[in-house]
C-alpha cells in the first residue's frame, strides 16, 4: 500500500536489518517488482537474517512448489562485509537489538540504525561524518531491545548528523508533543516521509 500511495516503481535490492515479522513479512509483495523489472530481486542480510527468510519463506524456495507468478523470486546474499550496489557502497553496521546482533546500515551520509539498545565500540567510527540519521526510539520508558527517547537523543547527539529522525516508535508516542520537546535537529519520523541522501 505505501508502495502505491507513493508511487514506488522500482526497487533496486533490499536490505534487511533482522529476520523478525515486522521486517520481513512484505515478502510475497516483492511479485509485483519481479515482474515489472523482469527479475530477481537481490536481497542483502546478515547469516542468521538469511536462514530466518529462508524458513519462514520455506515454499519460496522449495523446489516442489510449482513456480509462476504466485512466489517471489528472491536472489540472497549474505552480507560479510562493505559492498557496492551499482555507485553505492553499502556499510553494515552491527547493532545489538536485545541480545541479537542485527545490522544497520550506512550509504554515503545517511545511516539507516532500527531495532537497536545498543551501539558496539566497532560501530561508532562506522558513523562518523553521517549527516542524515534515521534511529530506532521507541518510547520514553526502558526497554530491553530498543533505545528509550533519551537514550536515542544520546546516541544521536553522539553521532552528530545535521538531521535526525527517530523511527519504530510505539503508540505511547504522541507526535507533535513529542516532536516539540526534542533537540533541535531531531523529530520522529512519519508515514509518507521522503528522505533525500
């Protein structure tokens, strides 16, 4: 649906950042690109991200299920290190969401960190110079897997980008009183949001 509401008509390749069902489970609609761009849609992630796809997309590539128009043709690649897509490097940035490693990403200025608590010593100088931030600020209380408001505001202030948005927040989030109380440079992200790099 955000795909037509914004006119999106054609998607490159995809990077995951983890295997869970808020992240990957918009699969089966990759059909419409594969038949549009006349192709397999590379998909970039991490092993376990992978092997997460791979099982709950089993039918996908079970050679016994008949093929045709009903599956998404996927090609994966596991991600070991930088790599380029066309004239962008790609930098995977690990992350820590709880006690699982997951990847955000950084292409030129913008970095891409959701579904984060933590940022591990290796992936700070992975940051610098970014100027375009999305990260991951699910609400003002704790949590165990995700940056609290003011844990992301600190990351953030650490990173330094010229412009922050916060994203994955949860309801308890009202926007526009929330969007005030924010340092300048940071407000939370919104459905529609068109970030240019």
């Amino acid at each position: 649906m955000q795909a037509l509401a914004h006119q999106i008509e054609r998607v490159d390749a995809i990077l995951f950042t983890h295997g869970h069902a808020d992240h990957i489970l918009g699969m089966d609609d990759i059909r419409r690109f594969n038949a549009i761009q006349r192709g397999a849609m590379p998909c970039y992630g991490d092993e376990r991200t992978l092997h997460d796809i791979r099982r709950m997309f089993g039918y996908v590539f079970d050679p016994a299920t008949p093929r045709g128009g009903g599956l998404p043709d996927l090609e994966l690649f596991r991600i070991l290190g930088p790599f380029s897509l066309g004239r962008t490097e790609v930098v995977p940035v690990p992350l820590c969401h709880g006690g699982r490693a997951v990847l955000g990403f950084r292409l030129g200025g913008f970095a891409y960190l959701t579904d984060c608590n933590y940022i591990p010593d290796e992936s700070w100088p992975l940051l610098t110079g970014v100027e375009l931030l999305v990260l991951d600020a699910l609400r003002e209380k704790g949590h165990s897997t995700h940056f609290s408001i003011s844990e992301a505001c600190a990351a953030a202030r650490r990173i330094g980008a010229a412009c922050t948005y916060f994203t994955h927040m949860c309801h308890d989030l009202q926007h526009a009183p929330t969007c005030e109380r924010l340092p300048d440079g940071i407000t939370l992200a919104y459905d529609g949001l068109t970030l240019v790099c």
